[in-house]
C-alpha cells in the first residue's frame, strides 16, 4: 500500500470520508424526507399495505389482497412494513412512507460502498457513495417510488452476496450463502422480474466454468463449480420464505410468479402520449432509442463519463486481466445488471413510459462501474508515485490533484442542481440539453405529480386568507389535471378533488403538455428555474371545457 508524503494511507483517508458522505447523506435525507410529496400510485400502495397486513394479521385468511386491481402481481414488502409502522406509530402512513424510503435508500448507498470497495478499493468506495448521490434516477427516486426504488435496493443487495461469493469461490461462507438468500428472495419477491438477476449470475458461472476448464480440466472444473453451486443452494429456502413475506400471492401457487411475468409481457392499460423529444407520442410507439437516450439526457456529465470508462475497463479486466476467474467473475455480474436491461429493451422494444424510473434498479450497478473506472485510475497514479522517477512521480501527484478537482466539480455542479430543484430532483436533465429549461418542451418532468404538495399547502394559505370571500357551507371543489388520489390526499377535507371543470372552484394543474391552459387568475404557480411544475387557478365563474389539453 502506497502512502502520502505525511505517512497518511489513501485508503484509510477514503474510508473515513465515505463514512462521513454516508452521514451527511443520512441527515439530508432524516431531514428532507416529508418535504416530497405523493405521486399517482402512492394512495393505491397504502391501501395495498394495508390489505396485506390484514392478511397476515387474520392467519391468512383475509384473502382481497389477491384480487386488488393489479398490485398482488407485485410485491408488498415495502407496504406491507409501511402500513405496519403506522398502525404502532403516531404518524400518518404517507410520512412513514416517506422516511421509510429514505431508509432503504440509505442501504443502498452502503451496499455499492462495499461492493465498491471489495472490487477496486477504499477510494472506488467513496466514489460509489458520490457518484449514486447524484444520479437523479436513484436519490430522486428512493423517497416517494415504493416500486422501483426498494427493488433497486434488493438487486444491489443481491450483487453484493454474488461479489461476495466470487471472492470465496469455490467455498462461500454461511454468512455469505445467507446473504445471498435473503437478497434472492427480495429482489423476486420486490419484482418478479428479478428472476433476470439469474442470467447475471449464471453468465459470471459460465465464464469461471469454462476458464478454469481450459486451464484445470474439466473434472477440476467441475468439481469446484458443483462445490460454489451446491452451497450457494442451500440458500434457496431462505429465499423463497423471503418471498413469500414481501409477496404472498407469489407462494400461494408455485405457478404464479410465471402468470405474473406472462402478465408484464404485454401492456395492459389504455395507451396515452408522453413527450419525447419535443413530440407527444403514444407509449406503445416509443422508439429504440427511448431509454438510451434519457440515460445520456438525464445522468450528469461526470456520472456518464466513468459508468463508460468504468464498463471499458471491466471489459478488458475480464477477458485480458490477470486475476482468478472467480475475482473476474465479480465484473460480469456488475456489467450484466448495469447494462443487459438496457440492451433487453432495445432488442425487444417493449412499452416504455414514465421516462426511465423503470431502470431505478441499474442505478446501483451503474455507480459502481463509474466508481471502478475512479478507483483504477487513482491507484495506477498511487502506483508511479511509488515506484516512479521522482520528476515522474512530482507528473503524477499534480495529474491526481487535477484529477479531484474535476471530480469535486463534477459531483458539487449536479448537487448544487439538486438543491435547487429540491424536492424534485428527479426531474433533473443535464447540460446536454439545456437543464430543465432546456427539456421543458422536450421530455417529461414532473410525471409522477410531486409538485401538487406544494401547490395545495399554497392553495390553503391563500384559502385561509381569503375564507370570507369563498363559497360556505360546502367544500371548495378543485378540478385536477394529474394524480387526482394524491391530489385529494394532499388538500384535506375541506376540498372535493374532482375532474369536472364546469362546476370547480379551482384548477391544480400539473406544468405537463397534456394539463390544459386556461385563461384565468393564477393562485399558486410552482416553479423551478423559471419552469412551471405546477399551478393553481381561480376558475369560479369561469367553467372550462376539461382539465386536459385539445387532443389529449
């Protein structure tokens, strides 16, 4: 281990700064989690918390879990917890939500740490934590996305008992074999397609398999392969009990994870138009390149710059580097979770729609491929300040002190981002296009209708102020273009949530192409860098024909 002029080692400076992004991230998130609001499925998603807590709680005989609109396809573990909490908690399920999220997302956070850490080093581990802190698709989503966030979380859960493994090979431990089963059984259990995990793991064996075949023989390869498989087997109990936890319905037939997948591989739901660049489309018409491109838009600049060179330098580790297959079989788990689903759906060309949040779950192994290209190139410049000329040597600190410098920037520009888009961070989109001003007309933003807290908690202060002058004796009708669940949520009992425009006092609109504008006082208009996420009008007097725009 090579060590600094004063005697410090790298490795225990970077520990020590991962712990503490660790705790900042930690009081951030203790400290911001109630200012996101509630998006189209979270009212639906408490209801499934507590249908599944009502069926635990009767023995398993409370059975309308299974029959609720389409959630029992999905699993509850993340509902099930949350509704639970809030019935021995004195704070309301939406807040426990909210919090909880913030909690598993923390997981996350440790676990591409320690993956990180385990493939490339201490250093590769602090900028695993920073490089996933400003992905919009992970940090904007763990707060208020109970589908696609914990999931992610679950899969790089599983990554990391894989990694784990492979560094025991061919005899992993009993800690490990655990971890590997309660991870299993969480990603299938959180998503049925987490069975994809399974190509991850079996393309890594593939690859060990037939190395040490041609270097050891087949018997020897053989023998060590069903020694690792046998083993990492006896974890499947646990994993299917796991399952069964976070996804009853999942266990109640044997066949039902397979109904489950026939079900998703078709779109069920009436098409709508989103926007992709600056055309509204139908979601079943969206192009090839949907997902690649809103990768490239909507990741900063210096998160896509190492994932590349993170995914060039795992490819030639792989198949030109000098380490045990096992340890290079570490890589191809990593690269199949980052990249195969991204290939899946451009080969395949399924429904896609909500811009990429269906991809929360490659955020992890993203981060940590962009960590790996960090990792490598600070310790090869360790490497010739050690063992270097010393004019080398003086080259090489200056070229790693260049090197922070453009990292420390590239992680403060998209923070600085974030905090101005608080708590809407998810919408963020790179310089490529111009930020959000640029993608305004362009793609999506505010999908998920988060804006609508805020916007109601202004409609009440302007409400309050103004009582007198407002229709009495009734409730305050508001007409509303976006999650009419959560809009209700957010207004509270003095307001009738509704999308009738002829009758409604007031108009929350969400900023999105497809909300209509109407020629009316606005109340409350919500904005970020001069775009509009949401507003409020006064539409007493003034009936409109409906909350959508022409054509919508």
């Amino acid at each position: 281990m090579w060590v600094l002029p004063d005697g410090r080692r790298p490795g225990a400076i970077a520990d020590a700064c991962s712990v503490v992004l660790l705790t900042l991230l930690a009081a951030i998130a203790a400290l911001t989690f109630s200012d996101y609001g509630l998006g189209w499925d979270d009212f639906t998603h408490s209801q499934y918390g507590d249908l599944l807590y009502k069926y635990f709680a009767s023995g398993l005989t409370q059975r309308k879990v299974f029959s609720f609109v389409n959630l029992y396809y999905y699993g509850g573990g993340f509902d099930l917890l949350s509704n639970t909490l809030s019935r021995v908690l004195p704070v309301d399920v939406f807040d426990i939500r909210r919090f909880l999220g913030g909690v598993v997302g923390m997981a996350g956070f440790v676990l591409v740490w320690r993956i990180s850490r385990r493939l490339a080093g201490p250093v590769a581990g602090f900028a695993a934590i920073a490089l996933l802190a400003i992905c919009p698709l992970y940090y904007g989503h763990m707060f208020m996305n109970a589908k696609d966030a914990p999931f992610a979380v679950a899969v790089a859960g599983l990554i990391y008992a894989t990694v784990r493994a492979f560094d025991e090979f061919p005899n992993p431990t009993p800690r490990t074999v655990t971890l590997f089963g309660l991870f299993l059984g969480l990603a299938v259990g959180t998503r049925v397609v987490g069975v994809m995990t399974g190509l991850y793991i079996v393309t890594a064996l593939a690859f060990v398999f037939a190395v040490t075949w041609r270097r050891d023989g087949l018997k020897a390869s053989a023998a060590g392969m069903g020694r690792f498989v046998l083993l990492l087997s006896l974890s499947l109990p646990l994993a299917y009990f796991v399952l069964g936890v976070v996804w009853p319905w999942g266990v109640e037939d044997p066949a039902n994870p397979l109904y489950a997948l026939k079900y998703y591989s078709k779109f069920w739901e009436v098409p709508w138009r989103e926007m992709f660049e600056g055309r509204p489309i139908l979601v079943p018409d969206m192009p090839r390149s949907y997902v690649p491109t809103l990768f490239s838009v909507q990741m900063p600049e210096l998160f896509l710059a190492l994932t590349l060179a993170g995914a060039a330098g795992a490819l030639v580790a792989v198949f030109a580097g000098k380490d045990t297959p096992a340890r290079r079989a570490r890589l191809i788990v990593v690269l199949m979770a980052a990249l195969f689903p991204i290939l899946l759906v451009v080969t395949t060309r399924p429904v896609v729609y909500n811009g990429i949040r269906h991809f929360v779950f490659i955020s992890p192994a993203l981060a940590i491929l962009g960590s790996l290209a960090a990792g490598w190139a600070w310790d090869r410049l360790g490497g010739l300040d050690k063992l270097g000329a010393l004019a080398r040597a003086g080259r090489a600190r200056v070229v790693r002190g260049v090197l922070m410098a453009v990292f420390a920037v590239g992680i403060l520009l998209p923070a600085a981002s974030f905090y101005q888009l608080h708590p809407y961070e998810y919408t963020y989109y790179n310089h490529f296009v111009g930020g959000i001003r640029g993608a305004e007309k362009m793609f999506m933003l505010d999908y998920w209708g988060l804006a609508f807290k805020q916007a109601t908690e202004e409609l009440d202060e302007y409400v309050e102020a103004h009582r007198h002058s407002l229709p009495q004796g009734r409730k305050l009708k508001v007409a509303v273009c976006g999650p009419r669940f959560a809009a209700a949520a957010e207004l509270g009992p003095r307001y009738e949530a509704t999308y009738d425009s002829q009758t409604a006092d007031f108009y929350l609109a969400l900023g999105e192409f497809y909300c209509a504008d109407v020629k009316a006082p606005v109340l409350v208009d919500i904005e970020r860098d001069g775009v509009t996420y949401a507003r409020v009008f006064d539409v007493r007097g003034r009936p409109f024909p409906s909350v959508f725009a022409a054509g919508q």
